[in-house]
C-alpha cells in the first residue's frame, strides 16, 4: 500500500487493500444505507475529506429555536470550511468505485457466524450459502451477526424515536421551510421533544422529528399511509408553531422510523483470533454527537493501516486496531449520550444556548 499522493488515493489503497480475499457484502447496488450527509471535521479520513469533486464545505450557519419559532441563537458561516460533508450515496460510491468489479457480493444477508478453529470462521448466509475466513470484519451495523463471537453486549433502547422525512428542493417548493433551516443546521426543541434539520447539498431539507418516547410508539402508526403517518407524529406537537410543523406536514415521499439504539459506553472485548468488528456493530451509539459515520470511516482506514504495518501477523494487527479504537469510540460515546439528554430536557433549548455560549 502507497504511502504518497494525495488523501483520496491514499484511502481508497486501504479499501483495495482489504478486499483481497475476503468477501464484501452488501444489501443492493441501488440502494443508499441511509439518507442525509455524513462525515465531517478532524474525524473524518483524509480519503473523504480529500475528495473535493464530492465533498461540500459543510453546514454554513446553525439555527437554535424554540417551539414558538423564536430564534434563541444564530452563528453564522465562519468561512473556514471546518466541516466537510458528503452526501451518503457519493460517498458509497467512492468507496465501492475503487475496488475491483465482483468484489462485493451485493444482495448476501449473513445470518450467523462460528469459530473453527486456528482464527478461521464459517459465516453463514440467508441463502443458505456460507464462506470460511481467515480475517472477519464484522462492519454489519447496529445488529452485528459478528458482535456475539466477541461480545454478548446488545443494544439497547435510548428512550428517543425518530421520524424521518425530506423536503426536496426546498428553495422553490418549502420556501417557508427553507429559511426555517437556513443554510446549515437547525435545532428546534422543547421538553422531550423537537425538529433536527439539515440543508443538504442538492438543496433538499432533512428532518428528524425527535421525541422521547416507549419504545413501541412507533409500532402504534401506520407509516404505509403518510398522511395518517404524518397526523400521528404531529399530534405530539401540537402547540409548536406552524412553521416548525410544516417540515413534517409538508414533506415528500415516505416517513422512516427509527428507534434510537446503542450499545453500552465503553464497549469492548477480549481479543479473539481472526475476527474483529467496525463501525455501529463495534460501538452503536446515539446520533447526537455526530461522530457515527465518521468513525466507521476511520476505523475502516486504521484497520487497513494497521494490517499494512503488521504483514503476515494479523493478531498483531487486530490487537493494534482495537488498541487505538476503544478509547477513539468511548471518548465520542460518552458525550453523544449526554447530548442526547441535554437537547430534550425539560427546559430545552436551554441547554444548547448554555452549551453554545460556552464555547463561545
């Protein structure tokens, strides 16, 4: 693996690296594993934020507002950039664009994993098929299939449910909306509840309708009617002003649920011979620090530096990843949990004016 050229090559190397005989799953070739941007500031791998044909400057100003849509707090654009972001679909596309055609094995569900023996797994799919592995990276998400050859740790309910919509081409068809959000981010939020809003780069809106919540609220709305869909997440905020309620009530397409999940502070293990994980499957945690993303990212490009640095001693190389990713993963989890709790208190958005007036 090249040690030169410019932060984009470097970190597709690491993907063309790790892709030497082991299989990449992965669920559709047309399908995005989510929706909204991601990646942004000193976490984000170099690879990304070296793309500049794909990457934007990031979110240019902040809104903080109350229910009443009474502005509590603005910063502006500060021009440095600081923030990058990608769009979820381009950066699936980089990373997928720099290995080999067949290397994925789009479309397999992997059902189950067991040692054999000597760091070798068998993993077993929906389809009845299975591989055997000298190296597994379990980077299967929030439900590992791999976290329990590790871990018996498991997710578990946040307390907070979100409903997902997007606003397409705000400017001209959510006009009202769009200045709601503004250029960058928008925080709306009262006691155990609130708007988190996004302006992506091709100019749509992305919303989470937060609430705190059972956890089976959402079991309870019928999402394959988005106008009943829409009624019964908006009966929550019933008081907030028009504009805030329109982000929900104007949307396009469907409304997607989200219980909000993560595993527990600190998430570790005991080092097993050939397998170790990345990502939400390592260490899920709530989406209120921003980091999740980006550190699969950069998990992904320590484990390929790592593996690089160890030739021909894989447990060398496992032991010197999870080394530097364990603390990396406390140190965003701990303050994603606390954040959670602060944007929703009972005296919200209080605690993010205190907390944005903090640092100045």
């Amino acid at each position: 693996m090249g040690t030169r050229g410019n932060g984009a090559r470097r970190g597709r190397r690491r993907v063309r690296y790790l892709h030497h005989d082991v299989p990449h799953l992965g669920r559709s070739p047309g399908r995005q594993s989510g929706r909204g941007n991601v990646v942004h500031g000193s976490t984000s791998p170099a690879a990304v934020r070296a793309e500049r044909g794909s990457v934007g400057r990031g979110a240019k100003s902040t809104n903080l507002l109350d229910k009443d849509a009474v502005v509590r707090m603005e910063a502006a654009d500060d021009g440095t950039g600081g923030r990058p972001e990608i769009d979820r679909g381009r950066l699936r596309d980089l990373l997928h664009g720099s290995l080999p055609e067949g290397t994925v094995r789009w479309g397999a569900k992997v059902t189950g994993a067991r040692p054999l023996g000597d760091g070798r797994h068998e993993v077993t799919l929906a389809d009845g098929g299975s591989f055997t592995t000298d190296l597994l990276v379990g980077a299967d998400g929030a439900w590992s299939r791999n976290r329990p050859l590790l871990s018996a740790a498991q997710p578990a309910y946040t307390g907070v449910s979100f409903v997902e919509v997007d606003l397409f081409d705000a400017d001209v068809r959510h006009p009202v909306s769009a200045e709601v959000v503004g250029g960058g981010m928008l925080f709306a939020l009262g006691a155990g509840r609130g708007f988190l809003a996004h302006r992506e780069s091709d100019g749509n809106l992305h919303v989470y309708a937060a609430l705190e919540a059972a956890e089976e609220w959402l079991d309870g709305i019928d999402f394959s009617d988005t106008e009943a869909a829409k009624a019964a997440v908006l009966t929550h905020f019933a008081d907030w002003e028009k504009s805030l309620r329109a982000l929900v009530a104007d949307a396009d397409g469907d409304l997607v649920p989200r219980r909000i999940h993560a595993l527990p502070t600190g998430h570790r293990w005991d080092r097993v011979p050939g397998v170790t994980l990345l990502g939400d499957a390592a260490h899920l945690m709530s989406p209120f620090a921003g980091e999740g993303a980006n550190l699969a990212l950069l998990d992904g490009a320590e484990l390929g530096l790592a593996i690089a640095a160890h030739p021909g001693d894989v447990e060398a190389a496992l032991a010197a990843y999870e080394e530097r990713m364990f603390p990396r993963s406390e140190w965003s989890a701990a303050p994603s949990a606390l954040s959670g709790a602060m944007l929703l208190r009972a005296d919200a958005p209080q605690g993010l004016v205190d907390q944005f007036a903090a640092h100045g």
